[in-house]
C-alpha cells in the first residue's frame, strides 16, 4: 500500500529501505519479480536500501557496497560477485572461502603464487586484480568447487583432498563443508541437477577442484 501511495505521485526516484524484509522467503522472492516489473513499466528509478545480498542481486542494476559510511565499490551484481576490489566486498557478497597466499613471481600476463589451503603452487593467467604486496588473500566462490569421489584425472587441475565435515541437504542443492588433509575448511555448493543413488555425505572421502579462472586474489 506505501508503495502504491507513493506511485500515485509519479515520482523519478523512490527511496526504498528495506522494503521486503517482513515478507516470508517465498514471498520476498515473487516480490522481487513484482518490484523488477514495476520499476521497468514505469521507468522510475528505485535506491534500495537493504542487507540481503541475494536481495541486493536479484533487484538492482547497479550495487554500491558501503563500509564505515563510504562507498567501497560501486558496480553491476555481476561485476561485484565476480570481481570484488577488497576482502571486504568479496565476502559482505555472497559466502565465499577465503585462504592467505604468497607471490612467487609476478608479471603483466601471468601471477604466480603459493597457497597452502588450496595445495600449494598456483599460475594464474591474466589475473583481473592489480596486486600490490607479496602477502594476499585468494578467494573461491562455493559453487566454483567442483566436488568428487574420484581423484581428477586431468593431472594439470589443481585440486585438494579431504573430508565431508557437516553436510546440508536443501533440494535443488547440496552444501558441504569439507576439511582438508591441510586442516582447512572449504565450502562447496552443488547444483542437484540429477537423481543419483551414490551421492556425498558425512564422512566421505573427496577431492576438491577448480578453474584456474575462478580464483580471486585480492590484497591481504
């Protein structure tokens, strides 16, 4: 109704705090919809204040992330998901497994680094972040994580083993928590995409890989 009050008086721009957080998750997310056709039917700009991130994706065409009351980075939901400028944004977006590094070697096309977490040397072709000091932080979006019995066959994939910790069903995915034979915890999430009968759960033995090109380093 406060919305449909404040239509009536054509404004260019609404100012909207937290204007789903009352509603149950189902309905937040229809709401989303409902909010998206609006703004495009009627052409007003919507400022959305809010501190739900799938929210702040979901509805915005551009995002502007705010620490201690300055912006910190302004910018498309992809362009801020995918490439964070700060440790902050990357995890304030989203969850996200975060392990310190090392610069081995550093040059215009190539970085070369050591992690630990994630198995020791690692190349990176055309990193998108400028890096700046020889000790950073590496980033790897659960769903980056692909997650198998088998060890991968490709011998050129990095990868790391371990074991399912905790473990969460939730229908169309699967989430795991799984501790390395390095001690870490990475989290992994898994698109259910089919219904199999040998499936992963507490205490199984795994491997943990990724693209090269999913890795984000940022400065520590």
């Amino acid at each position: 109704m406060a919305l449909a009050r404040s239509l009536i008086k054509e404004p260019k721009v609404l100012l909207l705090d937290e204007p789903l957080a009352a509603l149950d998750k189902k309905l937040r997310q229809s709401t989303q919809f409902e909010l998206m056709d609006i703004q495009e039917e009627l052409g007003v700009t919507f400022v959305i204040v809010t501190h739900d991130q799938e929210e702040a994706m979901t509805l915005s065409d551009r995002i502007a992330v705010m620490e201690e009351g300055e912006f910190v980075q302004i910018g498309t939901p992809n362009s801020i998901y995918e490439h964070p400028k700060s440790k902050f944004v990357a995890d304030f977006i989203g969850n996200i497994n975060m392990f310190d590094a090392k610069v081995i070697s550093s040059e215009e096309q190539e970085l070369n680094i050591t992690c630990k977490a994630l198995g020791g040397n690692i190349v990176m072709q055309n990193p998108s972040q400028a890096i700046h000091t020889k000790d950073l932080s590496v980033a790897l979006r659960p769903e980056k994580v692909i997650i198998d019995k088998q060890k991968p066959s490709n011998e050129n994939i990095d990868y790391v083993s371990g074991v399912v910790e905790d473990f969460g069903y939730f229908g169309n995915l699967s989430i795991f928590r799984v501790r390395t034979t390095t001690g870490d915890i990475i989290q992994v999430s898994k698109q259910n995409r089919v219904r199999i009968e040998d499936t992963i759960t507490w205490e199984d033995q795994v491997y943990l890989s990724w693209e090269p090109e999913s890795l984000i380093v940022l400065d520590k």
